[in-house]
C-alpha cells in the first residue's frame, strides 16, 4: 500500500462499504466511531469526525509507528487502535456505538449472551470501565475477546479485515437485543 499518498482504492472500498453498513444499521451517529487497518507497522485510521456512512479518501489518514501522520488529524481513539496492534495479530479494528449494548453496560460487568449464536461464538463480554486505564485495560482484554464494551460508550472489535470487525459487533447488538426483549418479555409475562 502507498503509504505516503493517497489511501489505495482496495481499502477505500474496505472502510466505505464497512462504514455505510455501520451507518445503516443504525450502530453509529453521522459523526460517530471509527475503524483503521494495520498496514505493515502502521496503520490507515478514520479522521476525527469523520461520517462513517459517507467515507470519502479524504477521511482516511496513515498514521506511522511514530504517531506522525499524513492527511486529516486521525481519530482520538488513534492510541487504542495502536495498542491494539501492538499487543494482537488483529489487521482492523472497528468501534461503533450499539445502543441495547451499550445500555447494558450500565448493568453489568460482563456480558453473556442469551442467545445460542452469541454464546458460541462470543462466550461473554468484558464491559470495561470508561475512565484513565479504560484505554490500556480495552486493548489488552481485545488480546482475549473479539468484541469488548466501554461503559455507557460502546463497543470495539478486531478482526482480521474491517469486515470480520464488522460481524463481531453486529453479532453483539443482536445478543444485546435479544437480551433486552428477553427482558421486557419476562417482565411482562403474566405471574403465577
């Protein structure tokens, strides 16, 4: 890949098609989260404030081992996604702002799926608490997890390209929502 000029078109297509299908399921805002993909010891990494459904190459920066970029200021989330490559074999990672999963982080410290596809292959979720380590303590529990949640923040996932970053969080609200109609269902359920 180019890593001095523009971002090369196989990636651009990556994080656009990623980005829109995050927008269109409604896991980000307009200008919410942010997704990168390792590039030999850097890294291409959404802009801050970047409209994940409407990615054009101008939102897309190469940040170098250094912390130098070029383009766009890169996403504040620039260190996690780092730390991230530096302590896993990930190629992407991806953070989006799924909302049944974000609620239920106010409830919880680990999240375990009700739902037999999110037990298989999510097991359960670390909820990682949203304050000074919560960086540090987020990179180091995705060594272990596909998926982890930042309290009353939202969820990060690696992979080994955006999309497998992609199905890891989707796979997530799915259980989130399951588990909040479950929910709702039992507390409505007629009692004996």
């Amino acid at each position: 890949m180019d890593r001095l000029g523009e971002v090369p078109p196989g990636p651009l297509r990556e994080f656009q098609r990623v980005g829109a299908d995050l927008y269109r399921q409604g896991l980000v805002t307009s200008h919410g989260g942010n997704l990168s993909l390792r590039d030999g010891h850097g890294m291409w990494i959404t802009r801050t404030g970047a409209r994940l459904g409407h990615i054009q190459d101008t939102d897309i920066t190469y940040v170098q081992p250094s912390g130098a970029h070029s383009g766009a200021p890169p996403s504040s989330d620039t260190i996690l996604h780092t730390t991230v490559y530096a302590l896993s074999g990930a190629q992407a990672v991806a953070h989006a702002h799924p909302r049944h999963a974000t609620a239920i982080t106010f409830e919880t410290d680990t999240f375990e799926p009700p739902d037999f596809e999110g037990q298989h292959h999510l097991k359960s979720v670390p909820v990682i608490e949203n304050d000074a380590t919560g960086t540090e303590r987020l990179a180091h529990a995705l060594q272990a997890n596909l998926v982890v949640v930042l309290r009353g923040h939202g969820a990060y996932a690696r992979g080994q390209d955006l999309w497998d970053a992609l199905h890891w969080i989707m796979a997530l609200e799915e259980s989130a929502h399951i588990a909040w109609l479950k929910r709702t269902w039992d507390a409505a359920a007629p009692k004996e």
